[in-house]
C-alpha cells in the first residue's frame, strides 16, 4: 500500500477544483466532498442526493468503524451540492457511474479521477484519502484545534491525527533542515 499525502498548497486545491468544475461537475462535488468534510471515499460514493440536498448536515453509518456519524455541512459545500443537486431525482447517487442505471461509481474510479488532476498538476503521492488528509490538513493549519480534528476523524489520540495529515513529517523535516552541528 503506497503512503498518500495531503495537499498543503492551498492554490493547488483550489486549480484542481476549479480543473474539476469544467471538466466534470460531478467529480467537482466529489472534490468538494472530499476537501470540506473529511470523508473517507468510502464514506462518499454511497451518498445520494437526498442526503445532502437542502440539508444543514450530513448523518451517516461510516463503512470503516461502522459508527453513526452527524455533521454540519459547510456552507462552501452546500452551495456546490444544492446547485448540483437541484432537479435531480432524490434516490440518485451523487457520484453516479455512467455504466448502469443508478450506481456510484466505484473506489477504484475514484483514484483514476484524482490521478487525472495529480498528473495534469504534477503531483505525488496522491490517492484517494488525499482529500480527507488535505481536509485535515488546512482545517489544523487554520485551527491548530487537533482536538476537535482528532474527534472529525475518529481517531484515538492527537499523535495519529497529526501523523495522518502529514504534520509530524513536516516538523521533523522542518527540524533537520535546522539543525547544525557546527
């Protein structure tokens, strides 16, 4: 399994957005998913439009711990889901395949969309829990609330949470280019 990374520059979240959103609005909300509510993809494909259109919060099972799960939509993210949403059927998924009549697409899909925006970008490390690190990422950098970001992701102590975003590779990286010994 290949180690992912968040992506730190906030200008290259918003040009794979904005790559995104004229090429395929439905893997901007995909994006815009991933990005503002640090969902897993797994967590994601199965929503339907009935689950956040018109919705203060999202309320799910999530497919890893099998816990409930109840949040608020960001207010950046309900606009992109109600403008994409408005006049499709309720019981449509909201990533939809465009093989089959109403699926999700598939995981694996998934990473072949993000791959596209990492090669167009010319980034590494980039998989399909790139946007839920890039979520934690920027909400710490912006909160340095790990606490409260460490509960978002389920996690049991605040060393794993800074692990999974990348924090703790960056101080130690930090560190060493620091360090002098004479």
């Amino acid at each position: 399994m290949n180690f992912v990374q968040p992506i730190r520059d906030k200008e290259t979240v918003q040009d794979i957005a904005e790559f995104y959103k004229a090429k395929c609005e439905r893997n901007f909300i995909m994006w815009m998913l991933g990005i503002y509510s640090g969902l897993r993809v797994s967590d994601i494909l199965p929503l339907r439009v009935r689950d956040v259109y018109k919705r203060p919060y999202i309320k799910l099972r999530e497919m890893k711990t099998g816990k409930m799960k109840r949040f608020e939509i960001n207010p950046i993210l309900a606009r992109a889901l109600n403008r994409y949403c408005e006049g499709r059927p309720l019981d449509e998924y909201l990533i939809k395949s465009r093989e089959g009549r109403n699926k999700p697409i598939t995981r694996s899909m998934a990473y072949k969309i993000l791959q596209e925006a990492a090669d167009h970008f010319g980034l590494d490390s980039i998989g399909t829990h790139s946007m839920r690190k890039t979520f934690g990422y920027h909400f710490y950098l912006q909160t340095k609330d790990v606490v409260t970001l460490m509960k978002i992701f389920n996690h049991s102590n605040q060393l794993i949470t800074l692990r999974y975003i990348g924090i703790e590779e960056e101080q130690v990286n930090e560190a060493i280019k620091k360090f002098k010994i004479f």
